[in-house]
C-alpha cells in the first residue's frame, strides 16, 4: 500500500504572537486539514491543548487523530503573550531552518509559516533580512522570488514590496518587471495547475498614464516589455488601470493580477477577503505559503486569533504541492 504525501511542516513563527494559538485552533478543524505538523516548542501551547510529540515527520498522521503533532524543538525561556522574548530569537530562526531542511529533504512536502516579528529576530539575533521571504530565498540559495497573495477570488503580485512610495518609480526596472510576470507566470502552471496562464498588468500611474498625460512610465517601458512578453506566446494584457482592474467582471479576465507597488496589490485583497487571504513565495524549488496576518501582539493570549488564513495556507500548500508533483 502506497503512503500519502509528506505532512507539511508548520513553523511556530514568533511563541509572544498568535501563531501558537493558531496551531492549536487548526487541530479543532483538523477535519477541514491536509496532514501537518508543528515545529515549535510544546510549551508554548495554550493550556490544555491536545498534543502529540513527535519524533520524526513520518509519525505526524497517526498522531493528529490524538492531539495536535509537534516536533519538539525546545525554546529558552517561558511564552509571555505580547512579550517578545530576546532569547527565543535564534531559536525562532533555527525552526525556519529546520523546516526548510525537511521539507528540501522529502520529509515534508510543502513548508507553511506562522508570522515572525522582523525587529524582535534583529534585537535578539541580528537577524540581517527584511523578513521570512528573503531568508527562504537565502536558505535555498535562489536570489529572485515574488510575493503573491492569493483567495479564492483573486491572485495578485506587487513588483516593489516594502519601500517608500516615492522609491518606487526608482526599484520599478524593466528588468524587476520581467523577472516578477516570468516567475509568476511559471508558477500559475507548475504549482496552480493553470495551463494558459491569464495576466493582467497594472499602470503604475492614474488611469495607466493615460497616453502619458498622467507618467511617462508606461510609455517608455512597461507597454513595450508587455509587448514583447506578448509575442513570445505569453497571455498578458495591460497596463491597465489599476481602478478598474478588481472588481468582479475583470477579475473574471485574468488568473493573475501584476500589480506594481505594495498597496496597489494589498487593498483589493484585503478588501475582498481580509481574513482568508494566503502569502504565497513564488521562484523557490519547495512550496510555501503563510497566513497574510502578524504577530498580532495586542490580541495574543486572548482566545481571539482567527485561523482561517492559516487554514487557507495549509490547503493552498497542499494544492500546490500535487500540481507540482
């Protein structure tokens, strides 16, 4: 008899934060989940939680009928709700490690990550990356990855990230343009299971410039790269804009939303589905997704964290990871 796929691992993310709680809610609705484990300390757990230390991946399945599975990765110290603690840094990094090795290794087929707090992991470790995505990206040895954000009704993908509005004409290169449509066209196929890939590209200024009148930038670059990504065979429209781009009938036009700064991707999807909503890392060589949520100090330890997107992230990895293999 043949064995399922490998769990996805779960990594604890930051213990003061919420994602622990999450974990915890996810074994209630371990019905509605494909096979996972946590890496994390048990420690950690809210009171009371069902749990089953585990001592390799292979044993998550059985155990998940019992009580949430964790692979025990001991932590310094106390969890304290809202309370980063400087010594639990290092420990936070070496999960995501971790659940990197495994999942490279077979031993988990896709990697889900519980949210950090990016000055928590500088204060207490140096950490020297923006955030998760660039430390897979190291972790792996790839240098270009996008963002997605994805729902059930919408995909979208910001070229430019965490900068200030006024650098973004500056990061917005044809080159950065093109690496961003390129991964993510290759990845609707391989890990979306999207034959044909549909994208539409967003204007980076009012009304896509509108014939210059209002930017130059579509003029000068994006309707060309557009132009020339269209005659290799590649189904891309645009630019278009970005005001008329999200509401239902041209959702229904594209698979994927090319969008040219964070706020321009972020709004629609959150508008649409704030609490469902997936990150998801495109341009590595192992899947993985995120809750589209932080830490959520001010509610951690309150019983109040909703698990709905992490829910989503497991489901969209478990997806993801079929269509690839």
């Amino acid at each position: 008899m043949s064995q399922g796929p490998a769990p996805i691992a779960l990594t604890c993310g930051e213990p003061a934060g919420v994602g622990v709680e999450i974990a915890a809610k996810l074994w209630h609705r371990r019905a509605e989940c494909p096979p996972f484990f946590l890496i994390g300390d048990p420690r950690h757990l809210p009171a009371g939680t069902p749990h089953r230390v585990i001592a390799h991946p292979t044993e998550a399945a059985a155990a998940l009928p019992h009580g949430l599975p964790v692979l025990d990765h001991p932590f310094d110290g106390a969890r304290v709700p809202g309370l980063p603690q400087p010594a639990h840094a290092a420990q936070i990094i070496a999960v995501i490690a971790r659940a990197v090795a495994l999942t490279q290794s077979g031993a988990a087929s896709a990697l889900c990550t519980l949210p950090i707090h990016k000055k928590a992991l500088k204060d207490g470790a140096g950490f020297a990356f923006p955030g998760h995505t660039e430390y897979l990206a190291h972790l792996a040895g790839q240098r270009d990855v996008v963002m997605m954000l994805a729902c059930a009704d919408l995909r979208v993908v910001p070229t430019t990230i965490h900068i200030p509005l006024a650098e973004v004409p500056r990061a917005l290169t044809p080159e950065l343009l093109t690496t961003t449509i390129t991964l993510t066209h290759a990845a609707l196929i391989r890990d979306f299971g999207i034959s044909a890939p549909r994208l539409a590209i967003a204007g980076l200024n009012p009304h896509a410039g509108e014939g210059g009148a209002i930017g130059t930038e579509e003029l000068s670059f994006i309707v060309p790269l557009i132009a020339k990504l269209a005659a290799t065979g590649m189904n891309i429209t645009g630019p278009l804009p970005a005001d008329t781009m999200f509401h239902p009938a041209a959702r229904a036009r594209y698979d994927a939303a090319i969008c040219m700064y964070h706020d321009q991707a972020l709004i629609p999807i959150k508008t649409i589905d704030f609490a469902g909503g997936v990150n998801v890392t495109l341009g590595l060589p192992f899947r993985r997704t995120s809750p589209d949520h932080g830490t959520a100090f001010d509610i951690a330890g309150t019983g109040r964290a909703d698990e709905t997107s992490t829910l989503n992230a497991l489901q969209m990895a478990a997806q993801m990871s079929a269509y690839r293999a």
